[in-house]
C-alpha cells in the first residue's frame, strides 16, 4: 500500500484505538495512530510476519494493532511520571 493510504488508516486508527484505550485528545489520538500504523507496519514486515488479512483490511489490522500498543505505551509512560509542583 502507499504511504497516503498508511496516513488515512493511521488517523482512523489512532481515534479507534483512543475508543479502545482510552485518549489523549483528538489530535494526540491522530497522530499517535499515524506513528503507530507506520511503526507495525515496518516491524510487521522486518519480522515477516503477515496480517491475517489481504489489501486494505490487513493495512487496518496492522495500523489498529500499533495503534493501539503505541497507545497504551503513552498512557503507561505518562502514568508514571510524578507531578511536578
């Protein structure tokens, strides 16, 4: 797929993932979907590893899955940072 597809699922991804998990804000969601579909998509095929679907389903079943672990990753980092006063 080109990379104007990846951005277009990224953005749906990063707002579905926000559902799943919990978000940041509607531009932090996008953007945090854009980096994530782009990120398993690369690990993803480094690892050779194939989605369990063809085309456009398995560009957003990959871009959902990375999606959503960038997500979590960024609420799991920023749940432990101490408050500053």
């Amino acid at each position: 797929m080109d990379l104007l597809t990846w951005l277009f699922v990224g953005l749906g991804a990063g707002v579905l993932a926000a559902l799943i998990v919990g978000g940041v804000g509607l531009f932090g969601d996008m953007i945090v979907g854009i980096l994530g579909a782009f990120a398993s998509g690369l690990l993803f095929r480094e690892l050779d590893v194939a989605p369990p679907f063809a085309g456009l389903a398995g560009v957003i079943f990959t871009a959902g899955i990375g999606s959503v672990v960038l997500l979590t990753l960024l609420h799991l980092v920023a749940g432990r940072r101490s408050p500053t006063s």
